[in-house]
C-alpha cells in the first residue's frame, strides 16, 4: 500500500481548508505543520527559512489551484442558468400534454415553464420544489393546464342576455336523447319552440338583411295529416302495472284540427319573427290552385312522406300558385260581405301595378288612372306561405309578408319620372334607362270591404279584376278574378291572443274557400294516370 506523501497531505487540506475560504498562507501552514515528523523538532528553527521560501511557492500554486477550481465552478453554474429555454412557449407544452407526451420534456424545461406560470399568476398559486423528480413536475404541469382549460371563457356579446331555463335544459336532455338513444330521459311535454337568432341584437341589422330574414313554409291537405293523438288512459289493470295510473295510446286525430294547430305555430313563429325585427306584416289569404310541376317527383316515385315533400318545395319551389276566381262568384261573395256586416270602403277603382327591374333589384310601383306614380315599394318578402290543398276547389294560401323600407330619394325620383304612356288599348313604357326597365304591368279594378273581428283586428274582403299589359315570362297573360282576405297583423306592443287570432283566421279563410266553390268546376284539373304521368 503506498502511503501518502507530505506533498500530497498538504494538498488534500490546502483544498479542503481552501473549499471553506480560510487564507491560502494559513491553509499552506497547518499542512507544513500536521506533516513534519516528531523527531525533527530540533530541527525546525534551524530550516525555517528554507521552509518558509518553499512553503511561500508552495502557497502561491495551491490559491492559484483553489482560484482556478472555484472560477471554473462559476462559470459551469452560470452556464446552466443561462440555457436558452424560448423554444418551451404555452402553445408547445399546451400541445404535448394534449398529445400526453409531457414526458419528452426535461426536468428543466418543465421548471422552466413552472416557474413562468408561477410569474404570470403572482407567485401565489402553486409552489415549485427544486429537488422534484421528472413526474412530480409533469404533474405539476398537467394540473396547471387543467385549472386554466377550466377558466376558459366563451366570449359574448356583451348586449346580449341568454337566460337558461328549466323547459331549455329539458329539451336539451331531449336532444341528447334523441342523438344517442336514451329512451329512459324523462320527458318534458312541451311544445317546441323555434329559435329566432336576430331577437338577441336587432340593432345591428342593416337596411338590406334579406338572407337573414327567416322563412318558413308549410304544405297542409284537408284530406289527411302526419299527425297521430294521444288518448289517456288508466294501464293498472296490466299485469306489473298496478301502480301506474296513468299511461297514453295513439289515436287518430281530427285533420281540420291538426291542420289548425300547424298554421297557428307557424303564425305565431312568424309573428315573433315580425317583432323582433320591428317590421309591419300582413296575412294574405287566397284562393286559387297550386299546380307542381314534374320534378316534385324524385326518381319517378309518386308517393313521399308529407314532410320530405314540403322541404323539397320549400328548397326548389317546384310549384305555382294561380290566385283565380269564377266570375259567377262575384254576386256569392257580394252577398258574404252583406252577411258578415262588412262595409265598403272603396269603390271600384282603376290603377296600374308594375314591377321595375333596377340593376340587380326589383321595385313595385302603383300608378292611379292618369298614369301617374303614386307608391313605390321594394317587394314583399314572405315570412311564412302555407299551401292548405283542399279535396274540392279552391285551395288557399296563408301568406305572411312585409316590406323592407325604401330610401326616399329613389321614391321621388320614381314620384317625378314617367313611366306609362297610354296607347290606343294598352300602354307602353316610356321609363328612362337610368331607372331602370319595366317587366310587368297590369291593369287593376279593386273593391275592399272592411270590418273588425272579434279579435280586434281589422278584416278586408279584396276583389281584383286583373287585366295583364306588359309581360316578359309565360304564365303572366290572361284576365283573371282574384279574391282574398287581408290583415293588418298586430303590432308587438297591441295585447292580443294569438291562438284566437289563428283560429278565426282559419275560420275565415276556409269560409271564403266554401262560398268560391260553386262555379269553380270550370278550372278543374284532371288527374292522369300513372303512365302518363311519366
């Protein structure tokens, strides 16, 4: 075993008496001291000197060592505190720990990122221990990103105020219920109620909001309807069913009543629809015929479920309406005005109807009898068109509509134009270019009767002998009779009773289909059979 040397004595507490900052000449004493021999005591006086020069070269190359050994160790610190962490960012962890590969991290970048967030939220929302192993940071990482995932915040308009209700959370359970299968979710019989997303910020509608403007149609046979009824009754009497009480069965339901119900919804949605966006409607109930065309029938099939039929009308309106009477029905309805106490407001009266092509936009304007513009209106827009077939001549359309507004300067420039010239039997155009071009016009002699309902609305009978001058598409020719009802619906601040509302309505306009059906044989369509059809 080789035994250490002085040299190597003086060394070992020279570095560990240096490691504890004493003097490097104190540290190179004790040493010289701890390794001299008893025996050379006597000795010592006599090489003082020479010891003292050797142990002054001696001092010098172990503080030069400990200089060197301890600047080394700063530098090798500083050097770990100055790794460069910025590709450890937010999004970079926030994707690891959605992926679960936290663990490709190391344990300085985790505290790295530890001690960002702990910055970031003040320093009191969690603590970091510097002696933590790899697991403990990864989980220290994943409850920071789990508590901030939860604070997230869906941004709102700060206008508007959603409230959630009981009925709300039962339909939404409903929903559920419906898209996975839940059968055991407790039903909440209400009806549905359709959601208007315009009635949360109307103000920031602008004049030209047609596509936002919500449409609705509907297609109602007085022979038939998809709906079924439900019949209580008392199951106890079944065997485990002693405690039950009350249960439902299906039954057939009245169709006319069924028919009601849906035009009332479908009134009521539109009047809601009307409200909110501060707009004047009214109700247009005609009698004619709907005539479809051939491709209503998809893939040659004749026979489709009510409802897939009324969507497919609605998305590619393969229809159209002929509003038409008999002449022999004008003494009936004469005598039905006489029979309801309506009064008449308005003789007959001759005018003029136009539809004025601008640019990409479409005008209506009324002209009196000297030719003279007297209103211009942008065209209706329908809210609602219910198509209610009837088994015998006339059917009826219910039509909710209302106009956009019109600036003024592009009424008075149409007020002030002309836009007719009589000839000797008809009329030409004689509108300037600039205002556009003329794509219809008809000759128009009105009556109106008027009353008030029950309800308090007021109810006009409308007779129209058309007399078409200017046409530009097939369909458009041909003098034709027109009768209809028309109401000004209510305004949202008027108290009214809605469903009564709907219900005379309907009332009024299956009596006016009933008083047209005598001499409406003459327009009757014949039906084809299959092989012809086709």
């Amino acid at each position: 075993m080789i035994r250490p040397t002085a040299c190597h004595q003086r060394l070992r507490v020279a570095g560990s008496v240096g490691a504890t900052g004493a003097s490097p000449v104190l540290c190179a004493f004790v040493a010289s001291a701890r390794s001299m021999p008893a025996g050379s005591a006597g000795r010592r006086h006599s090489n003082w000197q020479h010891r003292t020069s050797g142990g002054r070269s001696f001092v010098a190359f172990a503080a030069n060592a400990a200089t060197t050994l301890t600047q080394g160790r700063r530098w090798q610190s500083s050097a770990t505190r100055q790794k460069d962490f910025s590709h450890i960012t937010h999004d970079l962890v926030w994707g690891l720990w959605n992926e679960g590969n936290l663990f490709s991290l190391s344990a300085a970048e985790l505290m790295y990122y530890l001690q960002q967030q702990q910055r970031a939220d003040g320093g009191s929302a969690f603590a970091i221990d510097p002696q933590a192993k790899k697991s403990t940071l990864v989980r220290q990482v994943e409850e920071v990103l789990s508590a901030e995932q939860a604070n997230i915040a869906v941004p709102q308009d700060v206008s508007a105020t959603v409230t959630m209700t009981g009925s709300d959370r039962v339909e939404e359970t409903l929903d559920e219920a419906d898209e996975y299968g839940d059968w055991g979710a407790e039903p909440g019989f209400e009806e549905r109620r359709h959601i208007d997303y315009m009635e949360f910020n109307p103000q920031r509608m602008g004049e030209r909001y047609d596509v936002l403007t919500p449409r609705a149609y509907q297609l109602l046979h007085s022979g038939l309807s998809a709906d079924v009824g439900l019949t209580a009754v008392d199951p106890s009497k079944f065997p485990g069913q002693r405690n039950t009480k009350l249960a439902y069965l299906v039954s057939k339901v009245n169709v006319d009543r069924a028919n009601e119900q849906h035009f009332r919804r479908g009134l009521e949605w539109c009047l809601a629809n009307l409200w909110n966006t501060n707009m004047n409607g009214e109700l247009n109930i005609g009698a004619g015929r709907i005539i479809f065309y051939r491709t209503i029938a998809k893939q040659n099939r004749n026979t489709l479920p009510l409802w897939t039929l009324q969507r497919h009308l609605y998305a590619y309106h393969p229809y159209v309406w002929f509003a038409i009477a008999s002449a022999s029905n004008a003494e009936a309805m004469e005598k039905l005005a006489e029979r309801l106490g309506m009064k008449l407001v308005q003789d007959a009266t001759t005018s003029y109807k136009v539809s004025i092509r601008r640019a990409n936009e479409l005008l209506d304007g009324e002209l009196n009898a000297q030719l003279q513009c007297t209103k211009l209106n942008r065209p209706w827009d329908r809210f609602l068109v219910t198509h209610y077939v009837r088994s015998q001549m006339p059917d009826l359309r219910f039509l909710v509509r209302a106009r956009h507004p019109i600036k003024k300067r592009i009424v008075d420039a149409y007020l002030e134009a002309d836009i007719l010239r009589s000839t000797r039997d008809s009329v030409q155009s004689v509108l300037s270019p600039d205002l556009g071009e003329v794509c219809y016009c008809c000759e128009r002699v009105i009556r109106k009767w008027a009353m008030r309902t029950k309800t308090g609305v007021t109810l006009q009978l409308v007779e129209t002998r058309r007399t078409p001058l200017i046409i530009t598409k097939a369909g458009d020719e041909g003098e034709r009779l027109e009768y209809e009802w028309i109401v000004v619906l209510p305004q949202k601040a008027e108290r009214i009773d809605v469903a009564a509302l709907s219900a005379e309505l309907w009332d009024y306009g299956n009596l006016l289909a009933r008083e047209l059906e005598p001499g409406m044989e003459e327009f009757l369509s014949h039906t084809m059979t299959a092989a012809a059809s086709y």
